[in-house]
C-alpha cells in the first residue's frame, strides 16, 4: 500500500475536510477515514461494508468485475491445474510458492500433528449422536484452547506458528471425528502416510472392519475443492476471525468464531442448502417455478449457489468447480446425474434471465462444489465441515497477518443509534400501558 498523492474533499455542515487516499497494488483507491470523527464529528454509515476496507491485506486478491482471484498473485485456475492443497497453505501462510526442501519440511511439520489429544475424544460425547458436524466442530475446536495451552501466547511468534500448523493439521481429523460421530462409526485415527486428502477420505471412509483404499482420482478432486475454498479476503467468517483476534483471542477461539459465522446459509452453508435446493427442485421441468420464486420479492426463496458481494461475474472457481463435476462424476461412472443436468439447466437458465443478467448474478463456488461432494460419498451435512477445513488457512493467514500488522487496533464499528434519548426511571406503579 502507498500514500496516494490524491486526497478527497469532504463538505457538510459548512465544513470541508481534506481526507488522504492511499493506493494499492490493484484494485481501487481507497479514502482514508481514520480522522474523520475527530475532525468532523461525524461517523460513516455502511452496513455489511460494502464499500469498507477494514483492514490493509497482502494475502488474497479479487477483482469482481472481472471475475479474477488470485492467492499471493497466482491466479486460482493456475494453482487449481498445477499445485496441491499443502503447497497452497504454505504460499497463504509464508507469502510465496515453498522450494523442494521447504515443501518437504512444511509437509512433515503439518504430519506431525494430525492426531488430536486422546482426552479430546471424550468431548464428543457430550454432543447428542446425531449432532450436525458444524456444531461438534464450532465446539471442539474452540475446546482446542483447552488442550494446546503452549500455543496460546499470541504475542510469542514460534507459538503463532505451532497454532498454526496445529490447525491445519488438526482440523481435517476433527471434522471427519465430528462425521464418524454422527453416524455413529468409530472414530479413525490418521494415516501419516497419505496426503492431506487422502488422509482426509481415509478419516471419514475407513471402518475397523473392512480394508478401504482411497481412490486418488478423488483425492485430487477433493484436493482441488480444498485449494478452491483456501482464502477469499475480507469475507464474513474471515473478518469474524480478525474482529475475534482483534481484541487478544487466542488462536483457537477465533477459529471457532470463523466456522460459526461460515455455517449460516448465505456463506458457506450454501453448498449444503444448494444441494437441498437442487433436490427440491427435482426435474428439469420444475426450473422455472424455482426461477419466478427467486424474482419474487415477496417470496424469500433465493437460489442458492448465485450471487456474490464481490463477483459480478462468474466466480472463477465455479468455472473450475464445473469442470471438476463433470470429470468426477464421469470417472466414478456416474452418468447422467439429475442433480447436475438440473444445475447445469437451471445455470442456463438464469443466465440467459434480465432479471439474472441486469443484478450480475452467476454461480458462485458452491453451485457445483455439492455436487462433487455427494458424489464422493459425503452426506450434505459435511459438505460445510469440508469448506471449513479448507478455508482454516486462510482464516490463520489473515489472522497472523493482524496480529503483526503495526495499525492493528480493536474491532469496534460505530452506530446510527436511532433509539430513545434519554428519560427517566418510572416506578411499577406509575408505568401506564
Ligand atoms: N437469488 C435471487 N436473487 C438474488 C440472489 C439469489 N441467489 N442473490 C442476490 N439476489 C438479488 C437480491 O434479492 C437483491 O435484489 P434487489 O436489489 O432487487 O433487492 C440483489 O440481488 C442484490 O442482493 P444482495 O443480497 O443485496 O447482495 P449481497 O451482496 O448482500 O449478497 C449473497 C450476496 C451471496 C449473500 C447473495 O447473493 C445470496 O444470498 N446468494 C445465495 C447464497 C449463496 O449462494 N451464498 C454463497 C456465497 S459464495 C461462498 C461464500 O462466500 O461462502
């Protein structure tokens, strides 16, 4: 970021303030309102910060119009086709792509630490056997803060580090835990010498009682998936974990704050409701009642799965997320699918639709990223536990970054307070209704 030669003039009131404006590497200017209240008196009014920018970030890049993402600089369809989910957390968390001997390194640092603490086993326990694995994970990895007190110090740098890799390590044996638990099969311990997804599809396939080989065709597929949620700037889940750390969380809490804010449907709960949705609607023929819900205004129905704050164009990972539908489901023998002839129709319908066309709304990543999931074999319910797991190294990238970022202050938004000014106390028998 620098100083910007441009400043913007601001007038009310008889007044004029002078406010600086800084410029990024990409992306537009951005006015810089810090002094504003003191200055002016005055507070900015934007609901869902739709055109803030609460923090300065050097991780994740979007440019909507275009629909371009990009990781550290890499487009996200470059490392999709060339890298690995691994390779990803490593360029999110350090800034750039490892060499050989780093990579190594990297990978065994994260192997290290995939079992959880034995006593932690017990917690799941407490939640009722058919708990959604979002609420045993919300639970268990806020619990973490329990169990890890050597990684707690957030102003210690080696234990930001070991939290780190902690969680990334951790976090895919806690969710496939949380589905072993919800269907009521053992649990199954990490196999440390299988890759991140591998270990990942052993975790929630494997039973005690029968031999179960992970198919590498779909551990790429669930691999991709994983580099495809990775990051995403200054999103709900992820702002919810820089707002936690910003007070002097520790690392586990915060995390756990970022997965209860990524479960609700209008985030990352959308690819289970997308599902749902797809089901619903069932045949071909029912896609334009869905379609007239989605314009009513009078009816809350949305289509799940399209529109983005950020993207008024096609996600670009939706575009790789369908490529991937199509291979998975072809490799699998799974031919025909309903559920993606009706995605693929109900796309081509809403794009070709003023009302689609004229609010920029295309499919968003988690249009397509169900269809794969069930097609691995994962019940709707983990289709978010999976997003989570993967978005984890993005939500420690940014909160990492804040913890050592020299203007990092305290979340505190300011209000409109539009309730009644001040009046006084009325005794219980004098209040008339
Ligand atoms: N179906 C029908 N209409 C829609 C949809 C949709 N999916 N999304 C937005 N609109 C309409 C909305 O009704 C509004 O119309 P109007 O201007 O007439 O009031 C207009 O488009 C703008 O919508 P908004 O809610 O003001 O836009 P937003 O930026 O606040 O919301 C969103 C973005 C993703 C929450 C929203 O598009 C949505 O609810 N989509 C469905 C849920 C979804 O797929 N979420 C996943 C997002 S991508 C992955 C992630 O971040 O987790």
């Amino acid at each position: 970021m620098a100083e910007s030669t441009k400043s913007a003039t601001l007038t009310f009131d008889g007044k004029s303030i002078d406010l600086p404006m800084m410029s990024p590497t990409a992306g537009p200017d951005v006015i810089d309102i810090r002094k504003l209240y003191a200055q002016g008196n005055v507070f900015t009014y934007d609901p869902g910060f739709t055109s803030t920018a609460a923090t300065d970030s050097a991780i994740t890049f979007i440019d909507g119009d275009k629909g371009e993402l990009l990781y550290r600089g890499y487009p996200i369809e470059q490392l999709a086709d060339k890298s690995h989910f691994l390779e990803v957390c490593y360029l999110l968390l350090y800034g750039e792509l490892p060499t050989a001997v780093e990579m190594v390194d990297f990978e065994a640092r994260v192997t290290k630490h995939t079992m959880v603490h034995e006593q932690m086993h017990y917690f799941f326990r407490g939640f009722r056997r058919d708990s959604h694995p979002m609420a045993t994970l919300v639970g268990v990895v806020g619990a973490m803060s329990a169990f890890y007190h050597d990684s707690l110090d957030i102003s210690d740098q080696w234990q930001r580090e070991v939290a780190a890799i902690r969680m990334i390590a951790k976090l895919p044996t806690i969710a496939a835990m949380a589905y072993k638990y919800s269907v009521g099969q053992p649990f199954v311990y990490p196999r440390n010498g299988l890759d991140y997804a591998s270990n990942f599809l052993h975790m929630c396939f494997a039973v005690p009682c029968e031999d179960y080989q992970v198919s590498p065709t779909l551990a790429k597929a669930l691999d991709r998936i994983m580099m495809l949620h990775a990051d995403h700037e200054q999103n709900a889940s992820t702002s919810t974990v820089r707002l936690a750390g910003s007070s002097g969380a520790n690392p586990f809490a915060c995390i756990a704050a970022g997965i209860a804010c990524l479960w609700g449907p209008a985030h990352g709960g959308a690819n289970q409701a997308c599902l749902e949705m797809l089901r619903e609607i069932g045949s071909l023929d029912r896609i334009p009642e869905f379609i007239a819900r989605a314009k009513d205004k009078n009816d809350p129905f949305r289509l799940m799965g399209f529109g983005h704050r950020v993207y008024r164009n096609f996600d670009p990972r939706a575009k790789v997320m369908k490529e991937s539908a199509d291979e998975v489901l072809d490799l699998m023998g799974i031919h025909n699918n309903p559920l993606l002839q009706i995605a693929k129709e109900l796309e081509k319908i809403a794009l070709e639709d003023p009302y689609f066309i004229e609010k920029k709304l295309y499919p968003n990543v988690d249009f397509y990223s169900g269809i794969i999931l069930e097609a691995m074999g994962f019940p709707t319910s983990m289709f978010t536990p999976i997003f989570a797991l993967s978005r984890t190294v993005g939500w420690i990238s940014q909160w990492k970054e804040m913890i050592t970022d020299p203007n990092q202050k305290i979340g505190r938004p300011r209000q409109l307070y539009i309730g009644k000014t001040t009046r006084n106390y009325v005794d219980v028998a004098d209040r008339v209704k």
